[in-house]
C-alpha cells in the first residue's frame, strides 16, 4: 500500500470497473483560442464504479471536453488527431486503474499509476499533459463516488483527508509537513468570482457582429457585462501586436464603461 494509505482518516477501496461515453456537443458560438477555432467536439464522460473494505459500494461521474489544441499545439495535427489523443490516454489509464492489485486510498490509485501512464503515453507519442488527461478524468469520478459511498460532501473528503494525500514519491515536499492540520483548516469560500473569457472571435460590441445567435442570451462582450456583471476577465490573443492591441484597447473601452458600474451594485450586495 502506497504512503497515501496510512495517511490517517483515509479511506481505501478498490475499483471495480471504468467506463466511458461520449456525446457530441455544439457550442452555441465559436469560440477562437490559440490557432483553434472551436465550433464542435465530443464530450467524454467516465463511470467510475469503487467498493470500500466494508462492502460498501458506490458510482461516480465525471465529464471534460475531447478539446483539441488544449494540451498538444502541434499544428501538424488534426482535431480529430487530438481526440484520438485523449481516447488513447483515457484507455491507457483505464488499463492501469484496473490493473492495480490491493485497496488503496483516492490519492493512492493515483500515485500508484503516474509513472506508468506517462511512461505508457509517451511510448504512443503522447506529452505529459495529453497522457494525464486519463487519469484526470478518472480521478474526478472516484473522488464523485467516494463521496457517494460515504455520504460526504468533496469538502469533507478533503479537510478530514478522506482522500489520502500524504507524503511519497510524488509528494517527497510534504514530508514532514503537518498535512492533516493544515487539511482540517480549510473551509469552502463564500463567494466565488464568475471569470469571463473573452475569444479570438468573441464579439465586443454590437457592430462587430455580421449575424446573431438569436437566443436570447447576451452575445458580445458589452452585453455579457451588463447582464451578468462579471469583474473578472481573461483575454485571449494572437500574437500580432497591432491586432492585439487595437482589440485590447476595444476591450478595455467595454469594460471602463460599464465596470465601474457593475462593481458599485456588487458592493451592494450581502455576503452569501
């Protein structure tokens, strides 16, 4: 059993089986990041299934986007390229998941199979980040179903270390760390900040649109602002300096405008 095991309050289990779906999604606008523009793409789900030393036994879920172009930019490859990419690296890690022999804890299904994903991932041409992307998705479905099986919120699971992070291979910077202290000081936030990305192709303002989606919700920059009251931003660009510059100063016009206004009515607004 790995170091995360005998972390105290830890709960190990082992995995029963995996399985994945996906569903073909269509976003509602382009949305332009790096040399993507993203119109379509599958959506992978994983159905985790974990049972406990007691017996007891549980299922969790999980889901992310086949995005391409997010963890391999090579431009020599297709999106389909890049999906095929992440199938690979799900199937990989459901071999290894499965595969792994004694009960162990959240954390320690993990640590016992790192290396080898990313050994196995790079033996098919896949780089760090497409081959973790299995065991990402995976991981979230455990940590959804051990929750499940012990009627936990993911809070609890992590500030009473349920999930058995500790100090090992992986983790030689914690040794010595009062890890289960500093976990049980941890409390979710009252609030949370809503961020909006704003693409390569986001429209900022009326006038830069040709035709509209027509749904009803807000569609440029300007409108999203106002209907949402976002104060948080992240911007894509291109790497053309004049382009970028013009669109960030268009950017900047939307957001001194209506900003300022938006962070008038936050204050007004009781903590949760």
């Amino acid at each position: 059993m790995s170091a995360a095991a005998a972390a105290a309050g830890a709960a190990a289990f082992t995995i029963e089986s995996i399985a994945f779906f996906e569903r073909d999604v269509r976003l509602r606008m382009p949305f332009r990041f790096g040399v993507v523009t993203l119109t379509e793409a599958p959506q992978a789900f994983a159905q985790v299934a974990i049972r406990l030393a007691d017996g007891r036994q549980a299922v969790g879920m999980s889901t992310e986007l086949l995005a391409p172009k997010w963890f391999d930019k090579n431009p020599a490859l297709s999106n389909e390229d890049n999906f095929d990419q992440l199938r690979r690296a799900l199937q990989l890690a459901r071999t290894l998941y499965l595969g792994a022999g004694a009960p162990t804890t959240a954390f320690g299904h993990f640590e016992r199979n790192y290396r080898a994903q990313v050994e196995r991932g790079a033996a098919q041409g896949l780089n760090p980040l497409v081959a973790n992307y299995g065991p990402a998705l995976i991981d979230k479905a455990v940590l959804d179903a051990l929750g499940r099986a012990l009627g936990l919120p993911f809070q609890k699971l992590v500030c009473r270390n349920v999930i058995g992070l500790a100090a090992g291979e992986l983790t030689p910077d914690l040794a010595g760390f009062g890890l289960g202290a500093f976990l049980a000081t941890l409390k979710p936030a009252v609030r949370l900040a809503a961020r909006h990305t704003v693409g390569l192709v986001d429209p900022i303002v009326a006038a830069d649109q040709t035709d509209r989606v027509g749904d009803g919700l807000p569609e440029t920059l300007e409108e999203v602002v106002a209907a949402y009251g976002q104060r948080w931003f992240k911007l894509k660009v291109g790497g053309q300096i004049d382009a970028d510059v013009e669109r960030l100063a268009k950017i900047a016009g939307v957001l001194d405008r209506l900003v300022p206004h938006v962070e008038a009515a936050m204050r007004r607004v009781p903590a949760l």
